[in-house]
C-alpha cells in the first residue's frame, strides 16, 4: 500500500516553525505617508539634500548618522544639518520628520514602508517631545532636553474669524484643522489633555480619536498636521488649525497668508512643551551621535533653533543625562 505524502500549506509550515522555535511575528513596518517627501532627507559629504524614497534608502546604507524626530523639527533641520556637517565635515547625514508616536513604531517594529516596499532600520537618534516616548523604545540610553516651545492657533492673515482662543474650536460654522491624538504629540500629549481640562475635548472629538478623519460635523483631524495646517489654512480650506507657535512663524516666513493667535498659559502649554533627542544604544554610529545631542544643547544647536522661534533651554537643563535600557537589541 503506498502512503500519498500531505504537503502542508507553507504559511502553516513556517507557523508551527515559529510555534516551535519559540518565535514571535514581527509588528509589520508602518508607512509612511507618500506625499511629503521632504520629511525624508538625506544629506551627502558635500551637503547636498536629497529627498523621498532615495534619501530613505540612502539612509539606511550610506549614512554615518541618522536621525528621527518629531515633525515640526522640518523648518529647523536644513541649518541644523549645515551647521553640524561644518564640524564634522564629510558626514553624511540622514533624518526623518514625522510623529513621534509614528517614528516609535518604526523604531519597534525596526523600518518602514513606503509606497509598499520595506525599508529596514532603525535610527541613531530619536526626538520626541515625550520622554516616554524614548523610554518605550527601550534602545535610548542617554538624551538631552534642546529646546521649549508653545502651542498657539492658526488663521488667515487678518483673524477674519474672529478667533480669539481654544474655545472658538467648538464654534459650528469654523472648519477646524486639529493635530491627530493617535501618533502626533502636540495633540497627544499637549493639546488633548489641554482640551479635557476646558471641557472641550468631547465636542470636538465626536466620538473615536483618529487619523485623516472629520469629527463633530466641522472638525477634520490631520495626518500630518505640520504640511496639512499651513496649506489648509493659508488655501481656505480651514478657518483655524491648532498648531506649533514655530509652525506659524515658518508659515509667515515662507510668505503663507497666515497669522498666529497667541494662547493664555493655560492653554498654550508653554510651561510645559519640552523637546527631548536621545541615542540608540548599540547603534552603529554611538560617537558621532553623542557628539550630535552634545551639539543640540551647546551654543551652535541653540543658535539655531532659537532662530527658528523654538524656546532655548534653560541654564540648568543642557546636561546630557542617563535613561535607564530595559532590554536593548541590535
């Protein structure tokens, strides 16, 4: 009697693989959002910016460090980069500016995607503005705080609105623009819990926290709010964003017809709004990492973004300082 040989589906196969060898899925990579390449920058040996998908693959191969931060970071990058290559003349420099909470995942699952190719890494530097954040990828081993900023409301040059504070966001007949709670921290961190303490925040959610999505009949939350807020408010499609007092001071810079409604402290969060950066443990670039968080913190890093309207730091917070690495993997 012959026996027919079962051939088992290859998914099942490499399951039970997995199963036996005691193997966990990997968290698939997230995407990244194909229309704003300019938040993919690859900076070569003679500082020429290279955006999109060539300077995410170049990242990943050719750079001697790479750095992800949080999104508004994009008006100060270009001078930040200039600046430091002038020291470290050669270095070829890569950074990514999207959410945190985005680039977290990235981190954990260990790349991204885009435009449904994979591309592998993780980088030399995190930014957030959550120490959290850095804690969760359990990779950061020291960080600095670099710089302060605020919260403030963006409307069309002039206020034809009438716009005068977070309370106006509730108003029906306003299309209002809002960072989303789910992987931006200005909303997430800042602007949420901001909302909440003025009784706001359920008239404006309109029930489930999103991404790229209307709330409340008037109420559109962002993807990415630092490219969506100025170009939907300075093109009509929004009366009001909510936004980074930098965001409106680029805006206005770059000839946007935009102004910003400064915000009383207990809505601005500027006592509170701290940007933090800190490096990979065993990433392959650890000393010229190091020398970049010193840089941030030192006159240079700070000539810079003061210039690009983010608060400087204090006296007493330029110090590099330890965070503790639950379990660190290469």
């Amino acid at each position: 009697m012959r026996f027919r040989r079962l051939r088992w589906p290859r998914a099942l196969t490499l399951a039970l693989l997995a199963a036996h060898c005691g193997l966990a899925a990997a968290a698939p990579y997230p995407a990244l959002p194909a229309d704003t390449p300019a938040d993919l920058s690859y900076f070569d040996a003679q500082g020429r910016r290279h955006e999109g998908s060539p300077a995410l693959a170049r990242m990943a191969h050719d750079a001697d460090l790479v750095v992800w931060c949080a999104g508004n970071q994009f008006l100060a990058i270009p001078d930040a980069v200039a600046a430091f290559q002038a020291l470290h003349p050669g270095a070829r420099i890569g950074v990514i500016t999207m959410p945190p909470e985005l680039e977290l995942r990235a981190i954990q699952a260990g790349g991204w995607r885009l435009r449904g190719r994979a591309y592998p890494g993780t980088p030399d530097i995190y930014g957030s503005i959550s120490l959290d954040d850095l804690r969760a990828t359990r990779r950061v081993s020291e960080y600095v705080r670099y710089a302060h900023n605020e919260l403030q409301l963006l409307v069309a040059r002039g206020n034809p609105r009438r716009v005068v504070d977070l309370h106006d966001l509730t108003r029906p007949e306003l299309r209002v623009l809002l960072p989303n709670p789910l992987d931006e921290g200005i909303m997430k961190i800042y602007g949420e819990p901001i909302l909440r303490s003025l009784g706001l925040w359920d008239q404006l959610v309109g029930g489930d926290p999103c991404r790229d999505c209307d709330r409340a009949g008037h109420v559109h939350f962002a993807r990415v709010h630092h490219r969506e807020a100025p170009r939907g408010v300075s093109q009509g499609g929004a009366d009001v964003a909510l936004v980074w007092s930098t965001e409106v001071e680029e805006a206005v810079r770059g000839g946007a017809a935009v102004e910003g409604i400064a915000l009383p402290p207990e809505q601005s969060g500027r006592d509170l709004v701290t940007y933090f950066a800190g490096s990979l443990a065993h990433g392959p670039h650890e000393t010229l990492a190091r020398d970049f968080l010193m840089w941030l913190v030192g006159p240079g890093g700070q000539k810079v973004y003061t210039g690009h309207g983010f608060a400087a730091i204090g006296a007493s917070e330029g110090m590099v300082q330890s965070l503790a690495v639950t379990r660190a993997s290469r």
